[in-house]
C-alpha cells in the first residue's frame, strides 16, 4: 500500500532530522521541499537575479531544473546538473528562499514535482503547506513544532559544527524573521491543517520526537 506522510512546521523545529530517521525506520523515501525551494533561491543568488523582483524571478523559472536523487539513502538535490546539497545550507539561502518561495509562481512550479513523487512510493515529505496544499489527502498529517530559543539552539549548533561563522543571537533573528514571513505570506502561509496531529518538541530528545512520530504513522496505517 502506497501512503503519505506530511510533517509541516516552522523552521528549526527539527522537521528533516525527524524525518530522514523516520523514513529510514519505516523503509518509505523521504522528500525535502524546503531543499526545493532553497535550491530556487540558490539559482536566483548564482545569477545575480533581484529577489525582491517577483517578474524577474518567474522570468528565471524555465530555465531551472531541479531533481531529486538519492545517494546510500540521503538525498541528494541536484539544481540544473550540479549537486547543490550543500550550498543551500547557509544562511543567506535561508533567508532568501524565505523571501522567493512567497511568490505564488515559484510555489505552482514546484507543485507538480511535489506531489508527483507522492503518486509513486510511500513518502515522509516535509515543508511548509504539505499537509494544506501540496497532499491534503496524506494518510497522515503532522504539525511539528517547538519554541523559537530551542529551535534557535538546535540551528546555532547545526551551522557552528559545520563552521559558519554566526552568534546565537543572529540565528534568533533569523528564525524569529523567517517564521514572521513564512506565517504572514499571502501564498500558502504557514499554518496547521485542521485535520493534523500537534506535536510539539521542545522538551523532547531526538529519539522520543522520531519515535512519537512513528507510532502515529502506526497508528493511522497499521504497523
Ligand atoms: O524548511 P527549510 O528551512 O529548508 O525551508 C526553506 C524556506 O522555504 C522557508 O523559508 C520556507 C520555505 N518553504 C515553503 O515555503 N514551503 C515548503 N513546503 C517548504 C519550505
């Protein structure tokens, strides 16, 4: 049996750690969308393309190819050729896919590749609107959240131990300004689908969020 999965919520809040676990236990694939829209914002940067121009970046649309591979299980996101896995992590990506993934545009031309992937094989898929917009059919809908201090840690730690060099107080803002755009953003705001699980993990180790997260997949599809 084919089944969805969609784990939305807010940036930091632990949504692709949880999910890549998930997926690896639960032997389904697991799909990055924040990675979709981030790669967007890659090719705006590469090309020196004004993103705060919405004409400019939907001028820029047919020109991208985006696909999804997956390499010993991780996946791999590969923008016009090149593998761009690594180069959306930053920090300046963040903030600029935060600014392009509002244009009503940039979210129709990855909506075909999003549910595409869900018509094939069982997925986890993790983003914004998933459970909303992009699979409002999914066997199972999850809202994960968590207070923005912890979520903010969890991030400083992320980028510190791959050496950017950013405070604490910097990742903070960042967080606090992406969920304000995110939230308040005409196309697909942030927001829980009625029909989804809360899960909130501020006081929860790794382990209890992934496991939490299974045993409510086992609960709606059967172990
Ligand atoms: O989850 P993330 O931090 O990798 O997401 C990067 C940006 O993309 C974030 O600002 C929100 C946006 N996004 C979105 O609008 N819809 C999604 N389904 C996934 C991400």
């Amino acid at each position: 049996m084919i089944y969805s999965v969609a784990l939305d919520g807010p940036g930091g809040a632990g949504k692709s750690t949880i999910a890549k676990q998930v997926a690896k236990q639960k032997g389904i694939v697991y799909v990055d969308t924040g990675a979709m829209y981030r790669s967007i914002a890659l090719y705006m940067l590469k090309h020196n393309i004004d993103i705060h121009n919405e004409a400019e970046v939907k001028s820029q649309l047919p020109n991208i190819n985006i696909q999804l591979t997956y390499k010993d299980g991780t996946q791999c996101i590969i923008l016009c050729g090149e593998d761009v896995s690594k180069e959306i992590r930053t920090s300046k990506v963040s903030m600029s896919a935060s600014v392009t993934s509002a244009y009503k545009s940039v979210r129709a031309f990855l909506l075909d590749t999003q549910r595409n992937v869900a018509k094939i094989q069982s997925v986890i898929m993790d983003g914004r609107d998933i459970g909303t917009v992009v699979l409002p059919n999914a066997d199972v809908k999850i809202f994960l959240s968590a207070d923005s201090k912890v979520r903010a840690k969890r991030r400083y730690k992320e980028l510190a131990e791959k050496g950017e060099e950013i405070t604490f107080e910097e990742v903070l803002e960042d967080i606090q300004k992406r969920d304000y755009q995110d939230v308040h953003r005409r196309q697909s705001p942030l927001k829980m689908a009625e029909d989804a699980v809360l899960l909130d993990t501020s006081s929860l180790t790794f382990d209890e969020s992934v496991k939490a997260v299974i045993d409510l997949i086992d609960s709606k599809i059967g172990g």
